[in-house]
C-alpha cells in the first residue's frame, strides 16, 4: 500500500527479518524490533526503513504467562 507521498510504502513487523515474533494468551502478536529494539503490534501498518521482506515462514513464540520484568 503507497502512502500520499507516494514513495514510501506500508509495511508490517509480521514479514520483517529483523522482527522476534511473541504472542501471549489470544492478545495481538506482537513484533520485538532486533535493530530498534522496540514492540510494535506486527500486524499494524507501519512506514519503517529498516524493513526487510523475510524469507522465512512467521514463526510466533506463544506464552501462557507474563514474566516479571522488574
């Protein structure tokens, strides 16, 4: 999908190289960036240059509990 500037196109952490895949109970997927370092929902669409289209099938770490990160 092109954005009004029309040179910049939308992407998602879902088919990013760079992107740890993790979904915890039925909540959203979230994505953890290897070269931002930061969570974004991998479905949302997004404009990011460091995006790499993945070569590789999703793989999605599921969890049935929240670890304390304190």
């Amino acid at each position: 999908m092109k954005t009004k500037e029309g040179d910049k196109e939308f992407v998602t952490c879902m088919q990013c190289q760079h992107a740890t895949l993790m979904q915890w109970f039925e909540n959203p997927i979230v994505a953890q960036c290897a070269k931002k370092g930061d969570r974004q929902v991998a479905q949302s669409n997004r404009i990011c240059k460091e995006f790499r289209q993945s070569t590789a099938e999703a793989n999605i770490q599921h969890f049935d509990h929240y670890e304390d990160e304190f």
